[in-house]
C-alpha cells in the first residue's frame, strides 16, 4: 500500500509540473519582420529618414532601457531620426555591428504579437572631441497588429558613456589644480623618506587598504601596502639612493567627487651596490587621496628594464 501511495505521489508531482508548462508563442531565427528590423537598423546607421519612415508606425516611439528618469517619455519618430543622422554626419566609423555569434530572435506572442531581441554593438567616434562610443545596444522592437511595421523600439545603452560624450563637446571645470597642498606635502615627505630608505616612513599617509599599481607588472595587479614594503626593502639592499630630484613641482588636481589626485615627476639618481653601476631613472607618480587625506592608490610609471641592466656590469 505504501508502495502504491508513493507512485501515486510521484504521478502527481510529475503531473503537477507538467500542468505549470504553457506555450506562449514561438521563436524564429528567420522571419520577415527580422528583415523589417534590420533594414531599419541599417538605414538608422545611414540617417535614412524615408526609409526608416517607412518601416515605422505613426505612433512610433524609442525607449532606452537604460533611463532612470521616471518622467522619460522616449523618443518619436523625428527625434530618432534627427539622432540617426547626427550619428551618421558628426562620427567616424559609426556602425551597428552583431555582438560575437549572436543573432536576432523573432517571437510571435499568442497575446502580444511580434517582438524581435537583437544583439548589437554600437560604434561612434565624435569627430569633434574623438571620443570614442563603444556600448553593447541591444534592442527589443514591438510589431504592429498586422506585422508589418515598428511600433516601439527598446534600447539597452550605456546612458554614462552617452553623457560623458555629451561633455567632451564642452569646455567643464572638474576641480581645483594646486601647485602647493597638504596633500603634496605628504607626496613629497614620502619621497625624502624613500631617499632616506626609511621603508615605514615612505608609507605614514597610506591608508591601510590602499593598492599599489606599477606600470611594470601586469595590466590590473597590484599590490598591497604590506607586500609594496617587502619589494622595496629588497630593491634597497642592492640598490643605493644617491638622491632623488624633484622635476617641475607636483600638482594636485581637487576633484568635484571624493578624492583629490596628486601628479609628482622626479629623477632618481642611483647605484647598483653589486655592480657598482650608476644611473638614473625617471619617475612619474599618481597618488589617490581620500576624504580622510589618506592616499589610497599609487599609480608608479619608471622604466623597470634599467635597474635590471644596472646588474649586467661587473665592478670595476
């Protein structure tokens, strides 16, 4: 009897999942209104607006998914169009590309019609400030009843890389540059005391979490506070500091968000104790502050290469 209960059970759940299952139209890789869509993209890219007149509804309206305005409406019609050819007269190499092996899907809704997704990625570069656009753009476009023409097209597009394009037009202020500060004063502090090669000293102002960035490592590792003063007390028992001058004077760029940066140049004068070979190496600092006037990243740009040359001589 347990037994017999079990099946039943089973029965059932199996049942049970197969009444959740309900088809809700079907999805095509071809389709004629796959071919609407991508004569719509390709006249989009030429700022056709006949063509793209033509292969929309009267109502049409453009939405970028992206928006976090609630009070967006979208776009009409003309306002697509007068951006299309903007596009296409004031940027280089303006293309819409499919993104990898994807492809355009069509649906037939049972209850909402057609929809086709496409996958795309768009390209821009502005003539005027050469600032380059590269988004993933992937759209939704909504038949009309018929099935013959766009009603509404959806965009999914990086809305701060189309603001940030907006301001490479305009001449904007971001901050306050100082030729003279507290925190180039803790800049500089830090280089007398790699100088000094008091290893603790060149880290007082850096906040525990800060990350070190050396232009000679690979792209995106860095390094912590901690494993920075190892690589320097081990640079340092081959190599002397003779003396480190400082190039120009560092600026401090105040930025209008959380942080300040300050840029410093120097030329380091050094001996490799080993080989008894002298030479000099130019280096160029970045230093992220933060609220607290702790730096929290180092970026360090010097030609690596020399120190390791500086082993290749013997003592004379």
């Amino acid at each position: 009897m347990k037994k017999l209960f079990s099946t039943l059970m089973l029965f059932c759940i199996i049942m049970g999942v197969n009444a959740q299952k309900n088809a809700n139209g079907v999805i095509y890789d071809k389709h004629p209104a796959i071919d609407v869509v991508e004569s719509f993209m390709k006249a989009f890219v030429k700022g056709d607006a006949v063509t793209m007149t033509s292969l929309t509804t009267d109502d049409f309206k453009a939405f970028n998914a992206m928006n976090t305005n609630w009070d967006y409406k979208g776009q009409d019609l003309a306002t697509c169009i007068r951006n299309a050819q903007n596009y296409a007269n004031n940027y280089t190499n303006f293309s819409i590309t499919k993104r990898g092996a994807s492809y355009p899907d069509a649906l037939e809704y049972k209850k909402d019609g057609i929809w086709v997704y496409t996958y795309n990625v768009f390209f821009a570069i502005n003539k005027k400030s050469g600032f380059k656009i590269e988004s993933p753009y992937d759209c939704s476009f909504i038949f009309n009843a018929e099935g013959t023409k766009i009603k509404r097209m959806n965009f999914y597009m990086n809305t701060a890389m189309l603001l940030k394009n907006t301001e490479s037009e305009q001449t904007l202020t971001n901050g306050i540059l100082y030729k003279n500060h507290p925190n180039i004063v803790k800049v500089r502090k830090m280089i007398a005391n790699f100088s000094l090669g008091n290893v603790d000293g060149i880290y007082a102002d850096f906040a525990p979490s800060a990350r070190c960035f050396d232009i000679n490592y690979a792209y995106g590792v860095s390094t912590s506070v901690e494993e920075n003063k190892k690589e320097i007390s081990a640079l340092l028992q081959d190599i002397e500091i003779e003396g480190i001058d400082e190039i120009g004077y560092p600026d401090m760029l105040d930025h209008e968000g959380p942080s300040s940066v300050v840029d410093s140049w120097w030329s380091m004068r050094l001996r490799n104790k080993k080989t008894n070979k002298k030479f000099k190496i130019a280096l160029t600092l970045s230093h992220t502050f933060n609220d607290q006037g702790q730096i929290e990243r180092e970026n360090s740009y010097y030609n690596g290469a020399q120190i390791a040359a500086s082993y290749t001589e013997t003592k004379k």
